[in-house]
C-alpha cells in the first residue's frame, strides 16, 4: 500500500541544521554552542560545512561578528518554524498519551437530552479520556479552535469539513398525561390547546400531514432551544412539536406521552464534522465509533 507520507528529497544533516537555527536565533555563535552542548568550533565547523553543501552563504562577517545573509533568514525563519512545529507536536502526543483530552461542540439541546445521558456509559469505558462538552448554537470554526468535533443539524453543507451521517429524526406531538383539560382525542382538537415550539420547526408540517388545512397557529409559545420546548411540554405547560431523539428520557418515565402515531421528518440530519478527515487520533476515533453505535440502538 503506498504511504501517505511524501518524500523530503535529499537534506543537509540534522544536526548541521540545528547548529545553524541555533545560531541565526541567539545571533551568537558562543550561545548556540551553550544550547547545544557543544564547542564553538563544532557549531563553526558545522555551519561552514552546511554552507559548502548549500552553495550559498548564511552569515556574513560583520566587525566582530556575523549577520544573516538574505538566503539565512530565509534558511533560518523555515527551520524555526519547522522545529517549533515537531516540539508542539511532540509535546501534543506526549499529553494524549498521559490523558488524551477530547473536545466536542454542538446544540445545547442535542447535549442536554441526548448526549449528556448517554455519555456516563462512554466514561465508564473509556476513564483515561477526559471530556470536554461545548454546547453552543453558534457555529463554530473547529479548526481555530482546536475542537476535535462537532455535531451539527442540516443539511450537510459546510465547505472544509470532513462529515459523516451520524442519524436522522423526526417530530413527533407530546404532551404531559397530566395536562389541565386533558388531551386531545385528534389532531383536530390541538387549535383548543397552547402549542410549543422551536423557532426553526414550526406546526405547518405536521398539521398538513395531519390533514389540518390553515396557517401556523397564532396561540403558540416559541423556543429558541428545543431542551427548553421539551421541558415546559413535561412540565405541562402546552403541547410540544418536538424531535423524537430529544424526548427519550421523558417518554420512558412518563413525563411526557406521544399523543399520535403521525410523526413528520426532520429536514436534514444530525452529522459528524470534523477539522480533518481520519486517519484520527485514538481518542478521537474511538468517542466517534461509540457515537454511531449509540445513534444507531436509537
């Protein structure tokens, strides 16, 4: 199987390199050998053999002393960076290594009803792995931010991510079985009830699978977080339209009841994104196997 990783072509010795950086950064040749632990001449003799393999000069005489010659600061600003990148990078694997750190982002309803409940059972397996839940609807740039994931709803388009399908939903009508006047007998009955809501999923849908002819009812409560909408349908407070994978604890102990068997779908779909497509690292590769497992029992 061809390797992903690509040739660097022929290079100067690394240690020659080192010398170099070292120097061009402490603008002292003295210095450098002290960082090193290594002679002055070694760091001299390294540098004039560099310079012989290269074809051009790094440092001009200047008094006493030498300055970088224009092809040195170029040299000298690519291997800082270079090395800075294999120290960061060196040090990021060290501490995934002692206790890998997974950063996640999506809705503060997906987190609050359906992540957050499942997530001691992730723990309970995985303990080396050390979660961190950002719920937010804004959307937020996951690499800028060193975020390992998001979960997002829509339609899948967000140019520069890796995605991955992670499950579709569906609205569904709930009430409490305790609701003042008790509950409707048909979908017709709903316009003598306060109706509950997202802000981005309205009635229309469903009452027009519903065979309900009219507009969006005007006697409704509107919620801009659906884990909200949930719990004042709980509470009683008025019937909900709400998302089927949001109400699972609330249907299993009774809080709330499915008033009929007619559910509409969710536009869209909840989906994996990602800074970067896999190979990923364990910890990431792992949370994310867990999630399709657990989206997939439903």
């Amino acid at each position: 199987m061809d390797s992903p990783l690509k040739s660097p072509g022929r290079l100067p010795s690394l240690s020659a390199l080192r010398a170099f950086e070292a120097a061009a950064r402490l603008g002292n040749l003295a210095r450098a050998a002290d960082e090193l632990f290594v002679t002055h001449g070694a760091i001299s003799h390294q540098i004039k053999a560099l310079e012989s393999q290269l074809g051009f000069k790094l440092f001009a005489r200047h008094g006493r002393g030498v300055v970088l010659t224009p092809q040195g600061q170029r040299l000298a600003s690519t291997l800082n960076g270079a090395f800075g990148a294999i120290a960061s990078e060196i040090s990021a694997i060290a501490q995934e290594q002692q206790r890998p750190r997974l950063v996640i982002t999506c809705l503060p309803s997906f987190a609050a009803k359906w992540l957050t409940p499942r997530l001691g059972e992730f723990i309970g397996q995985h303990p080396h792995i050390e979660l961190w839940i950002r719920s937010t609807k804004t959307r937020e740039n996951l690499a800028a931010e060193d975020i390992d994931l998001g979960i997002r709803v829509g339609e899948g388009k967000w140019p520069g991510l890796y995605l991955e399908h992670l499950m579709d939903d569906e609205f569904a009508v709930v009430a409490s079985p305790h609701l003042a006047g008790g509950l409707p007998a048909s979908p017709a009955d709903l316009s003598r009830y306060l109706l509950l809501r997202s802000d981005t999923e309205p009635w229309a849908r469903w009452f027009e699978a519903a065979g309900i002819a009219g507009s969006e009812p005007q006697g409704s409560m509107v919620f801009n977080d659906s884990a909200l909408l949930v719990q004042a349908a709980a509470e009683g407070q008025g019937i909900g339209l709400a998302r089927a994978s949001l109400i699972q604890p609330e249907l299993a102990s009774g809080k709330l009841v499915k008033l009929f068997d007619l559910t509409v779908p969710m536009p869209g779909a909840y989906w994996i994104v990602a800074p970067e497509a896999p190979p990923w690292r364990p910890a990431v590769a792992t949370f994310v196997a867990w999630l399709k497992q657990k989206a997939s029992a439903g």
